[in-house]
C-alpha cells in the first residue's frame, strides 16, 4: 500500500484515539468515546495487516488468537473489586509489548540473533548505520535502549504490583540501601544503554539492560504498601504510554508516538492527583517511609472509655430520624463486597425520604476512581458520588455519616494535630457532621498507622463486624421501622 | 534529521493535548480512564505485527513479534471490553 495513504489513515487512528478520551470527560459520552477509540485501533490494525511489509502471517494469526482469548476473558470474568489488579496486569502487558518489539527490532536491523544459549553475550560486528543513516541510526538505538529498560521495568514491577494486590505478596522487600541501591540499578541499566549505542554490536550490553531493568523494576516496587498503590498503579501506566511513544520513535511510527503520549500524560496527571490526595510527593511515595510521628501518639490513651458502640438496629433508628446521610466508602467495602449492601440501605433511606449521597475521597480504595467503579457496579447513579472538595462544605447540614471501610482519610489528625505524619493530608471533615457512624472490625489502625481521635468522638459511634453483615441488619431494621 | 524533528514536535503536542484532555476527566470515571488507557496503549500491537509479519530477518525476530503481538491484543481486547462493561454500568441510571 501505498506509504502516504498508510501515514494518512493513521493519523484518522490518532483523531479517533483523541475523541475517545474526550467522550470519557462525561458518563453520557464515554461508551461512545470508547467505541471510537477501538475503532481507531481496528483501522490500524487493518491498514498495517495490508501494508506490503508484513509477508508471513502466522506468527500474527497465533498471537493475536492467543492474546484475544487471555484478554476478553480476563474482561469478562474480572470481578470489579478486582479491578486494580487488572490495570496493573494490563499496565505489565503494555511494557512487556513494547519490551519485545524494541528487541524485535535491535536484533532485526542487526541482521544477525543469536541460535544458541552461549552465542547470546558474543559481540557482532555492526554500526549505527544499521539503524538508520547518520544521527537517525543513533536516535534509533537510543530509542531502543530506553524502550528496552522503561518497557522492561514496567513489565516486573506492574507483575510485583499485581501480587501485592492480589495479596499474593504481602510483606514488603526491599534494597538494601534503599533509594541508593535502585539509584545504582538506575545507573548501571543507563550505562549498558550508552554502551550500546556506543558500539551497536555488543549485544551483551542489551542483555545487560533487560536484566537490570528487570530487576530495578522488582525492586522499585516490592517496598511499597498496599495503600500507596493508587500511586504506583497511576506511574506505571504513565510509563506503559511512555515506552509504547518510544517504540514509535524507533519505528517512526506517528500513531504510536501519539497514543503512548496520550497514555504517558493520563498516567502522570493521574500520579499527581494521587500524590496530591496523600500530601505527598512522589519521592516519598516511592522511597520514603511515612515519616515517624514527631510525638508517639498512645492509642490507649485516645480510646480509653471514651469510645462508644452500638449495634446496628440503634443505627437504624438513627437514620430514620435524618434528613441527609453521607455514606464514606473506603478500601474495607470493596474487602468485605458489601457494595449492593450499601446501595440498598441507601434505597431504604431514599424511600423514607432521606437525602443520600456518597462521599468519596480521591486515595480511597487501591487505585483512581475504585470505589466509583463499585458503586457504579451496585448500580448507583453517578449523580450521587461527590468529591471530597464539593461533600466538605456540607458535612455541617448531615445528620449522619456512614463511613465504611475508611480510616485514615477520616482522621482530623491531619487536619488539626501539626506534628501528625499525616498532617496537611485533605480529608474528608465527617467530625463535622451531627453523628457519625463507622463500621468497621475494630479499632485496629489504617495505612498509617495512627489511632483515630474520630472514633472516640462523642458524636461517633462504632459498629463492629463484617462491613455486609452490619448493612444488612440496619437495612433490615430499617425496613422494619 | 527533518523527520526526528517532525516526530519530536508530534511527540510534545501531543503531551500538552493530552494534559488538556485528561485534567477534564472527571473523578468518577478514573478506573475507566485508566484501563481505557491502557486499551490505547495497545496500539504498540501496530509495531508487533510488523516484527511478526517480517519476513528476511531471523527466526528469533519473528517469535519476540509473536510475543509482542500476544501482549499487545490482550491490552486492546481485555482494555476496550472492560472498559465497555464498566462504562455501561455508569451509563444506566
């Protein structure tokens, strides 16, 4: 075909990927901006199948037979609460791709590959010129060796991301040396990439940067906790869209180049709002502990016979008495799937004439938009889950909050106590409503390890149990009121 | 040169547009965002099938392509069919 008409028609693939992100800028317009986006994919797919270059078509028929079975059934089985640990395995795919192709490519324009097992470190003879003529040889080979080490980082470390989710992994292991210890990694996998471009033939430099970039992506991500995931899931994606922009600069390919940008810039944007949402950067994130609490906050001491329980038939009556309840959903209700649990109880509310809404804040769950997804799943109208900015102001006019599932991101700590690790942190102000209801297991402490003053208030009251099992019964006697 | 300079300048306005698109996201539609993403991402299957398709290169090119375009359809089908089924669920009040 010819080269201009196949440019053409994948610049159509890039509008059609721009207008899919922008129908997602509403819920009335997303599905379609979905199905604009996949069509986009459809016709770059199809026009690259006609293009003259691709000869043998078995190894693609294989593939793409083999890929689109794993991938509608994980689409189609996946359970939402669930949903993190998707993105993070697609997140590993995404590199992993772009890993290959960048290898694909090295040992295709080398002209030679290894056959054996030993022959795999013995140098060849080659040039830049290999790669494209003058500085485009070298631009090629730098391009190669950083998709080479983002794809390949992001493959491990979205693996070790998907195992701690799954909770397949549950202790945190680290570098010695910490930061310093992924530094040098860092280093290194930077000096196998000069090396290559250096001297294009040596191929153990590239064996060099795929084993180093493997490993630094194991360790950049074993350290971190359950909590910081939302973080680490945002970056990951970002760097998924950043190797697959990379691997268009190797093949100078347009289509590429726009969509891996695209991706590049949601995964960061998306990085940021995260961080923001913690007050953290994304060093500390990354690297720090929570920093230790100035003074050691005594649990016993903040507890002590001031906390009050009830069972959830008192709650009941609770409720029937209000006007406005806000329910704060937080990573404990997608635990216990008690997600159509709440949205019935909610039901019950509306039916006496009680004004619902959801408060969610932006970390809540194990990544951007969880307790959304959930909720949207229990077939709440979207309506109704407002932002930690827009729920605060109202907290003072709610008769109740239900908070299930969440800790920290209710702990007035951060708002009132300045020597807190957590201080500065944006929570949701539900101290400020007129009582507040926390289900929960016990008084055990949230990510950051702190007590919560929340739960000792003289307006709050702890429900103890299965978060489902504690909404059944109040809807239950809800109803029966 | 011309040409890396072309792509380079594709490459940026690409990143501002989108910082413009993605900043209009509202929260409630980050997962969908994020796998939608990830769908997108899936367009590195362009350069898979090129690596499995080529024909004068060695075997070992080949089945690195044959990898390449296993991953990249997992992202484009399992991203676009999760992110449907999650999007309906937002569309029906």
């Amino acid at each position: 075909m010819n080269p201009t008409v196949v440019s053409f028609i994948y610049l159509v693939a890039g509008i059609l990927f721009i207008l899919g992100i922008k129908g997602l800028t509403k819920p009335k317009t997303a599905v379609r901006g979905n199905t604009l986006s996949a069509l986009g994919m459809l016709i770059a797919v199809v026009v690259t199948l006609l293009d003259g270059d691709v000869v043998n078509y078995n190894f693609i028929i294989a593939g793409v037979l083999v890929g689109s079975c794993i991938g509608a059934v994980m689409a189609l089985k996946i359970q939402m609460t669930s949903m993190p640990q998707m993105v993070a395995l697609l997140n590993g795919f995404g590199g992993g791709a772009s890993l290959t192709i960048a290898l694909a490519e090295y040992y295709s324009k080398l002209g030679s590959a290894p056959e054996s097992f030993s022959e795999i470190l013995t140098p060849v003879v080659a040039s830049s010129s290999n790669f494209g003529s003058g500085p485009e040889g070298t631009i090629a080979l730098v391009s190669i060796g950083l998709t080479v080490l983002i794809g390949a980082l992001t493959l491990t470390g979205s693996l070790v991301a998907f195992a701690k989710l799954q909770e397949l992994m549950k202790k945190s292991y680290g570098l010695p040396g910490g930061p310093i210890g992924n530094g040098i990694f860092l280093v290194a996998s930077a000096v196998a990439v000069v090396c290559l471009v250096l001297n294009p033939g040596n191929t153990a430099a590239m064996v060099a940067i795929v084993g180093l970039a493997l490993l630094l992506g194991l360790f950049l991500v074993m350290p971190i906790g359950g909590a910081d995931m939302p973080v680490v899931i945002a970056l990951l994606n970002s760097y998924s869209g950043i190797a697959a922009a990379l691997a268009g600069f190797i093949l100078g390919n347009t289509v590429l180049i726009v969509a891996g940008s695209l991706v590049g810039t949601s995964g960061l944007i998306l990085t940021q709002i995260m961080c923001v949402a913690m007050n953290r950067s994304l060093t500390n994130v990354l690297f720090g502990k929570m920093a230790a609490g100035g003074e050691a906050v005594d649990a016993d001491e903040i507890y002590a016979g001031k906390v009050t329980s009830a069972q959830p038939d008192e709650v009941a009556m609770m409720l029937e008495m209000a006007k406005r309840v806000v329910i704060v959903p937080g990573y404990g209700m997608a635990m216990a799937q008690a997600q159509h649990a709440v949205r019935e109880l909610a039901d019950s509310m509306e039916a006496k004439g009680v004004e619902v809404e959801y408060g969610i804040h932006p970390v809540a769950g194990r990544m951007p938009g969880h307790m959304n997804v959930l909720l949207a799943e229990a077939e709440v109208s979207y309506d109704k889950l407002v932002e930690m900015e827009r729920i605060n102001p109202t907290f003072e006019d709610t008769d109740v909050v239900i908070v299930i599932g969440a800790n920290d991101v209710t702990n007035p700590m951060a708002r009132e106590s300045e020597g807190s690790p957590i201080y500065g942190m944006p929570i949701l102000n539900v101290d400020k409503a007129r009582n507040v209801v926390v289900i929960k297991r016990s008084l055990s402490p949230g990510f950051a390890g702190l007590p919560n003053p929340l739960f000792a208030m003289d307006h709050t009251v702890m429900v103890y149990g299965d978060g489902k099992k504690a909404v059944v019964e109040m809807t239950t006697a809800l109803n029966q009121a | 040169m011309e040409i890396l300079i072309l792509l380079l300048a594709l490459f940026v306005l690409s990143l501002f547009l989108g910082v413009e698109l993605i900043t209009k996201v509202p929260p409630t539609l980050h997962t969908p965002l994020m796998s939608g993403t990830n769908a997108v991402s899936g367009i590195t299957l362009v350069g898979a099938l090129l690596a499995a398709g080529s024909d004068s290169s060695p075997l070992l090119v080949n089945g690195l392509g044959f990898v390449a375009v296993t991953l990249a359809t997992i992202n484009v089908v399992g991203g676009y069919l999760v992110t449907n089924r999650m999007l309906a669920m937002f569309k029906r009040k």
